[in-house]
C-alpha cells in the first residue's frame, strides 16, 4: 500500500524533536533540546491529530531515548508543536523555537530563507519512489486535453497550496487563464483518495490528486485504472519536506536516527501511523526545484494577468 | 486391628472431597458452556448491530445523496480499523452493489442467493462459508430512512473472536479444572489431614493405652470437637491410669490379706491336720476299747454260759459222785458199776472239757478272711446259749442251708450273731411271751447272702429304733446290759464285712437283717 509520505516525515521529525542531543563525548550531559514543528494541514489526511500528538510524544520519545543510547547521545527534552497556519511556523523558526520543520516543499520553499535550514530527509513511497501530483480525469467524459475540462467538474485536496498552483500552472499555459477563470465546477475535498472516489462514482468529472492516492486507490479497486485516466503529472519527491535549523548541533547524529526507523519496531510503528513506508535524505538544495516551479507560475499568472 | 489403607479415614475423606469439588466443578462447566456460548452469540450480535448502526448513521448523508465514494472512503476506514470484519457490502434496493474487504473494493450486480436471502425486513445473520472465509458471522442490516427501505448493510464479521471466547471459555474450564484438581489434590491432602490426623493420633494413642501403655497424651490443641476429644481422652488416660494404681495397690492389699490367709488356713490345717489325727487316734483308741468292753462283756457272758453249760454235767457229776458213794456203803460198788461211773464221769467232763474249747474257740482272736460255713457258725453259736435257751424255755429256729459258704472274719461274725441272739434271748425274757422263739433263717439270693434274726418278744420300741446302734445306749438294767454290743455289731457288718445292719419290728417282734455279700462264688 503507498502512502504520501508528506505526514510521515513529520512525524519522525517530531520525533527526532524529542531528543536533546550532545555532538561530542563532551556534550553527552548538555541540556539539548529538539523541537519540532510542522504544518498540521499536510500531515491530517494520512492521521488525526491525536494520533500524531502520541506518535510524537510517547512513542518517538520512547523510541529515541532507546536509539540514542546506540548513538551515544541524550536526550533530555523534546517537543512537537503542530502549526495550522505555516507563517506561524515560520515565525517560531526565525525566533529560534524550533530545531527541525515539517512542511510541504512549496511552502518552505516560499517562507523559510536557504540560509536558515540545514539538510534533512523525506518519506518516500514504498520502493523509494517519489510522489507526484496528477490531473485525472473519467474515461467517459471525453476528457484528453485541459482545453475539454470547460465546463467539467472537477475536485481540489483543500487547503493544498501546491495543487492549487499545478492546476493553475496547467490551465495558465494551455488556456492563458487561471482555472478560477475558466467555466469549472470547482469542489473541494480533504483527501486525494476521496477526489478518485467521487471521480470513480461520477460525482466529479476530474481532479488533482496524488500520485500515492491514485496508486493505493487503484490497488483496491483495479476498475480505477478502467474508469480513471492521468492527464498530467507535477513529481514532487514527498509531499512534505523535513529540514533542520542549520545551525543545530545534531542534524547528522538524528538523521542517522531517523533512518534506522525501519529497523524497529517502533519505528515502523510511527511510519505507519504517516503512512510512509521509505526515508531517504533530503538536501536544502532540493528546494530550488520548487523555488523555480512557483516563479514560472508567477511569471505565467503575471503574464496572464497582464 | 489393622486399619486397610482404602479404609482409613484420610483416603476416604480425601476422596469424597475431591469427587465432591470434581463433580461441583464439572457439572457448572457443564452448566457454563452453552450459557457462554449463548452470551457469546449475543454479544456477536450486538456488537454487529451496534456496528451495522453506526455504519448506516456515520453513512446516511451519503446514502441518501448516493455519495457513494463517501461510503466506500468511510467503510474502508472502518475495516482498517476494525480487523474483526472481513467485508462490508452495501446493497442497495436498486444499482450495482458494493463489496468492501481488507484488501479491495468493487462493484457487483447481483448477490449469489445465500446472500440473498438473508436481505428481508429483519435483522438477520447466519455462519456460513462465504468466498475465501471457511466460516463468516454474516450479518445483514436492513436500512430505512423515515419507514423506507433503502437497502441492506451486510457485513461479514470473523468468528475468529467468537471462536477465541470458546477456546478461551474451554480453556478457562480446563484451566478451572486443572487448578480445581490442583486445589483438590492440595485442599483435599490438607483437609484430609487435618480431619484425619488427629483422629490417626489419637486412634494410635488409643491403641497404645489399649496395650497398656498409660503414660501416652494426646498433644493435640484445638477450639474445636476434635480438641474436646483430645482433652476428653487424656482425662481417660488419666482416669485410667487412677484406677490402674488404686487396682494395684488394692491388688496388692488383696494379695497380703490372700498371703496372710493363706497362712493362717495353712496353720489352721496343720492344726486340723493334728486334731483330725489325735481324733482318729482317740476315735481308734475308742473303739479298740469298745470292742475290748465288748469282748470283756461277752466274755462275761460267757462265762454265765459257761456256768449253764456246766450246771448240768455238774449236777450230774455229782449225782455219779453220791452213787458211787451210795453203792460203797452199800457194798455194792462193782466194777462195773464202777466202770460205768468212770465212763460217765469221763464223758460228763469230756463235755465239760468241750464247752471250755468252744468258748475258747470263740474268743480266740481270729483276724483272717477265710471261707466259713454260715450254718456251723450259727450253730455254734447257739450251743453256746444252749442252756440259757433252755432254761428260759426259749425255742430255737435254725433255717439254713448246711453248704452256704461266704469269705469273711469267721470269729467277728460269730460275735455279731451271738450279739443278736443274746438281745433276743434277754427280750424274750423279759417280756415272756407264751411260747418265746427265736428264728434265724439265712438265705442266699443271687449276690447277697441274707440272715435273719427273728424274736416274739413284742418289737423294739418305736422311740428308740433310732438310737438303738448308738454306743451305749441300752435298755437293760444296769449290770445286765454295756450298750456297746449292736453299735459293735454294725460297726464289724459294714466296716469289715462290707454288708449292712438294720432292724424293723413285725407283728410278732424285732427283726435284724444282716445282709453280706456273696464272694464265695
């Protein structure tokens, strides 16, 4: 079953935020903390925010103050803090509150500085493969093109600024409108998987889902596949991005944590509660991909607009 | 007594609980399991309804407004999270169906007809194999909106739980029985125990008092019958062992008194021993002076008898005397005459001469059994009171056979028939009956020889008949009678003839009756 993985980081950089950790035989005693903070909205489809709030606070300590024993660091204090809106988050970053941030790509991409955030990882779908945005669209609605989307229906994840941005960015290049301009029926729906659904029943025509959606959905019911066809594709590695302060004494010794998940019982517990399987190490690097993808929006909706 | 091992009181009271706590035990098991499997049933069905409910209330927007990707995304969540459910299948009245299961959803168009018939008005379920599930708790919930019925909700529950409350439920049972056997074994050996040890304790104390052993105590100390019976038991002990030393000292108090008279009983016969000697002797000094008075009497007697006897040799001794004397001065004296005188005289003395040979025949002391002829004696001694008879006019009887022959003191017997004949003779003569007789008839019967000894003088009187053996007791006057003479005449019959004495009167007179033995055969 894949699952984005965007909630799992999350959740294992909450964990990793539990951990105070010394660098050096030297610091082993030091009070170092570990706080972590992440944008609430895109993590809560894979889990509620009770499961998170334990998974971060019970099980990830549990499972760091054991892992850190190996790796020869204490932990003495830890802390999640969950963000609904993600200019708060970057708020506490800038003050220093927070050691590791959990977001979407775009989103750090447009509020967090390169300077500030050092290297850090992401969940990845089952085999490492990477997530993806996907316009779908019903077989049976003569749907080939964005141009026969006019006058369709078609259903958006809420409160994903990302997908707002593939769509326009889609409807920008092939219509020279945003799709807030064109005749559309526009739903929203808090989960991919249930945009496949209502695109599966006919509730709607299309939608912007992802990729690990599409793929779990179609494993349940392989008929998907029949009545449901991608029209267009936006890769994104991993719905969200973990990054640590880059000044934070212990990025090297907690990724290497975060990696040896899998390896425990634990740890494979967390992961399932985000619903990511797979963490690979991410650079801040890998945020100019994004920086450059939101430009070339601005630069369309600029144009467009003129 | 030896107590067999199956019968002693630990084995059985051993074995009556843990047949009683087995039997207990089973028979609620017995009770429990379909009770259980019951309640698990009910609580199958409610927590499916319950379920079913809940389903249809979270679902019933989308129902309603056919949101059907609603309905999958919400039933899928709930078989994620509820792994005791193998598939969901909503069925609605009209359009294809719905079956959801842990790995996949899709869409069919007519249910198979078990399923089928399931879907009516009710609440119903059945456990039936149902695609790849051996055995599936399928419940089917009809689904009505304000009296409509819009479908059905079926959902396929795993017995798994169902079936894990009955091993469970088995389990727990042959749990329960296993400690409750454990309980028995352990409970039952320390109930066993404790109701039976005492008893053992005290049953072998008993035995040893029961040998004789007084010292034992039972130390068993408890508030209850068991402890009453301890305490009761050493009181008998100790009872016991009171009298057993008041037995001993009485005993022994018994055996000094026992000692002291046995002693003096041992004394007292050596004392009677003495005196029945120096009564003995005294009684044989007695008697051998009685039958010394006895002979000095007879001898006395006889010698009057001898005086009878020679009376008339005497008289005619001397009337040869004064013949002779007459013939001389007469001159007449010849020699025959004188020769005839001579020959007279000698025979008058020869018959002198023979009657001092009797007598002395008679009291020559004679101590030997011999054969003797009972007529001869008789005869003898009858001529010894020839004169007397005559003088008195006394007639003499003699009735007997001249051949009866008996073995005997021949001298012993002549005195008890001279005795006899004597006291009859001295009745005769005081009484003077007209024609005074005295009969002596002996005769042999087939092994006793009988001699009676008759006399008319009127009888004995019937005063004295008792006493009349007595020694002397007489009736005579004084000088004429000893009163030793039948008393010595019963004493040689029964003592040393081994026969009997004894006297009855008749019409005429007093009979005596010796009775003898007849040995001679």
């Amino acid at each position: 079953m894949k699952i984005p993985h965007r909630i799992l980081i999350n959740l294992i950089l909450a964990s990793c935020s539990m951990l105070s950790i010394p660098t050096s035989a030297d610091e082993l005693k030091k009070d170092i903390r570990l706080n972590m903070g992440y944008y609430f909205n895109s993590i809560s489809e894979r889990a509620n925010r009770t499961d998170i709030e334990i998974s971060l606070n019970f099980w990830a300590k549990e499972l760091f103050d054991s892992e850190a024993k190996k790796h020869d660091f204490i932990i003495s204090s830890s802390r999640a803090i969950l963000f609904d809106r993600i200019e708060d988050m970057q708020i506490a970053f800038q003050q220093g509150e927070l050691d590791l941030i959990v977001a979407p790509p775009l989103l750090i991409s447009r509020y967090f500085k390169r300077s500030e955030l050092g290297d850090g990882f992401v969940g990845m779908l089952e085999g490492k493969k990477p997530e993806a945005l996907l316009l779908i669209a019903r077989n049976d609605k003569n749907i080939n093109s964005i141009k026969e989307l006019r006058g369709k229906r078609l259903e958006l994840v809420e409160d994903d600024e990302l997908a707002d941005i593939f769509i326009d960015t889609l409807f920008l290049k092939e219509l020279k409108k945003g799709y807030k301009n064109i005749d559309l029926a526009i739903q929203r729906q808090k989960k991919s998987n249930r945009i496949i659904l209502d695109v599966f029943f006919d509730k709607t025509d299309a939608g912007i889902v992802y990729s690990s959606s599409y793929t779990l959905m179609a494993e349940l019911n392989p008929d998907i596949k029949n009545k449901i066809k991608p029209l267009a594709e936006l890769p994104i590695k991993g719905r969200n991005f973990i990054f640590f302060r880059r000044d934070y004494p212990l990025i090297k010794e907690l990724t290497s944590v975060a990696m040896s998940f899998p390896d425990s019982v634990r740890g494979k517990q967390i992961l399932e509660v985000f619903k990511t399987p797979e963490i690979i190490n991410c650079k801040v690097e890998e945020l100019a991909k994004f920086d450059n993808y939101y430009n070339e929006y601005l630069r369309l909706k600029n144009k467009t607009n003129k | 007594m030896a107590i067999k091992q199956k019968n002693s009181i630990f084995i059985r009271v051993f074995l009556i609980f843990g047949s009683l706590v087995l039997a207990i035990t089973l028979f609620f098991a017995f009770m429990v399991v379909p009770m259980q499997k019951n309640a698990f049933k009910q609580i199958m069905f409610t927590q499916a309804e319950t379920v079913s409910r809940s389903i249809v209330q979270a679902s019933s927007d989308a129902i309603i407004s056919k949101d059907f990707g609603f309905i999958v995304e919400h039933n899928v969540e709930v078989l994620k999270n509820n792994t005791s459910i193998h598939y969901i299948l909503i069925s609605p009245k009209v359009g294809d169906k719905i079956w959801i299961n842990q790995e996949n959803w899709h869409l069919i168009e007519n249910l198979n007809n078990d399923i089928a018939q399931l879907e009516n008005n009710n609440i119903t379920y059945k456990i039936m194999p149902i695609e790849n599930y051996e055995k599936v708790y399928h419940f089917v919930y009809p689904i009505q909106f304000s009296g409509i019925s819009w479908g059905w909700l079926h959902i396929g529950f795993s017995t798994n739980q169902y079936d894990k409350y009955i091993n469970d439920m088995y389990f727990q049972i042959i749990y329960i029985i296993g400690i409750s056997l454990i309980l028995i074994l352990c409970v039952g050996y320390l109930f066993a125990r404790w109701i039976s040890q005492p008893v053992s304790i005290i049953s072998h104390l008993a035995t040893q008092v029961a040998g004789g052993d007084l010292t034992v105590r039972s130390t068993i100390e408890r508030g209850d019958e068991i402890g009453v019976l301890s305490d009761s038991f050493n009181q008998m002990v100790d009872s016991l062992m009171q009298s057993k030393k008041h037995l001993e000292n009485y005993n022994q108090e018994l055996e000094n008194k026992v000692l002291k008279r046995t002693q003096e009983l041992a004394d007292l016969n050596k004392d009677l021993d003495n005196k029945i000697k120096d009564e003995v002797a005294q009684r044989q000094k007695q008697e051998a002076l009685l039958i010394h008075q006895s002979r000095l009497a007879a001898m006395g007697e006889m010698i009057g008898a001898i005086a009878h006897q020679w009376r008339q040799p005497l008289n005619a001794l001397g009337l040869v005397q004064q013949n002779l004397q007459f013939k001389y001065q007469m001159d007449k004296l010849d020699d025959d005459f004188m020769n005839q005188s001579m020959d007279k005289s000698a025979r008058l003395i020869q018959k002198m001469s023979s009657t001092i040979d009797d007598f002395r025949n008679f009291f020559k002391p004679n101590k030997h059994i011999e054969p003797f002829n009972i007529n001869n004696i008789i005869k003898s001694t009858a001529d010894l009171l020839e004169a007397q008879l005559k003088n008195n006019n006394i007639k003499l009887q003699i009735i007997c056979n001249e051949n009866l022959i008996i073995k005997g003191f021949q001298g012993e017997f002549s005195q008890v028939i001279l005795n006899l004949l004597n006291n009859a003779k001295d009745a005769l003569i005081e009484n003077n009956p007209k024609q005074p007789t005295i009969i002596i008839d002996a005769i042999k019967n087939n092994d006793t020889v009988t001699i009676t000894i008759k006399d008319n003088a009127g009888g004995i009187p019937d005063g004295i008949i008792d006493k009349i053996y007595d020694p002397y007791f007489t009736t005579k006057e004084e000088g004429k009678g000893t009163g030793i003479g039948l008393y010595m005449s019963k004493i040689i019959v029964e003592n040393n003839m081994s026969g009997t004495l004894r006297a009855f009167n008749d019409a005429e007179g007093a009979n005596f009756v010796i009775e003898l033995k007849n040995n001679q055969d």
